[in-house]
C-alpha cells in the first residue's frame, strides 16, 4: 500500500495547534509579506495552504463563515465559482498538471478542519 507523505506538513502533524480564532479571520491580508491570499474579489478570495498536500494547494474561501454550500448567497455561490475557474487556469498555466482535483469539505468526517 502507498503512503501520502509530504515532509513539508510534519509540523502541522506533529506540533500543537494553537487555540487562537479562526484561521481564514485571522490570516494575514495582503500586503503583508506573510500573507497567504493570492486574489481577493467581493465576497471571497484565495488563499494559500500553509500546509499543502501538493503543488497548487489553494482555497477559495468565502468571507463570510458558513457551515454549508446551501447556506451561501446565490452571489457568494457564484464568485466562488468564477473563481475556481480561476484557479484551474492559473495552475494550467503554472505547472501544466495531468489533472486537478477540485474537492469540498464539508463536516468534520469530510475533513474540514473548520467546521463553521
């Protein structure tokens, strides 16, 4: 059986994780050089994974907390859309990829690290 390993996350395994607020909240904004978010639009951005599982490990996150797809605003919905479109030709563009998976976690058994 093969293992996923990324070397680059054993700190984000191992160590411990600060109770400190909320991690979209509270990452940085541009222009901060420590910011992760790499485009902002009205109702959401992108961000960066501070811990990727691979090259071109982004979220599109809305700004506004929200535990589900059906609690979104047709707006939020939308953009949030537009906006992995956007991705998906940026990462094209940038390493020419043989695929690309889109996924979204939603609930904890769904691996969302953020549940609201």
């Amino acid at each position: 059986m093969d293992h996923l390993w990324s070397p680059w996350r054993l700190e984000y395994v191992t160590g411990v994780k600060p109770d400190t607020g909320c991690v979209f909240c509270d990452a940085p904004r541009p222009p901060d050089p420590d910011s992760l978010i790499v485009y902002e639009r009205k109702t959401c951005y992108v961000i960066l994974n501070l811990y990727p599982y691979n090259n071109g490990h982004v979220m599109v996150v809305p700004y506004r907390h929200t535990p589900s797809l059906a609690s979104l605003t047709p707006e939020e919905l939308h953009e949030m859309a537009d906006l992995e479109v956007l991705c998906e030709k940026a990462l094209v563009e940038a390493y020419q990829p043989h695929g690309i998976n889109v996924g979204i976690n939603l609930g904890k058994p769904a691996g969302a690290g953020v549940l609201e």
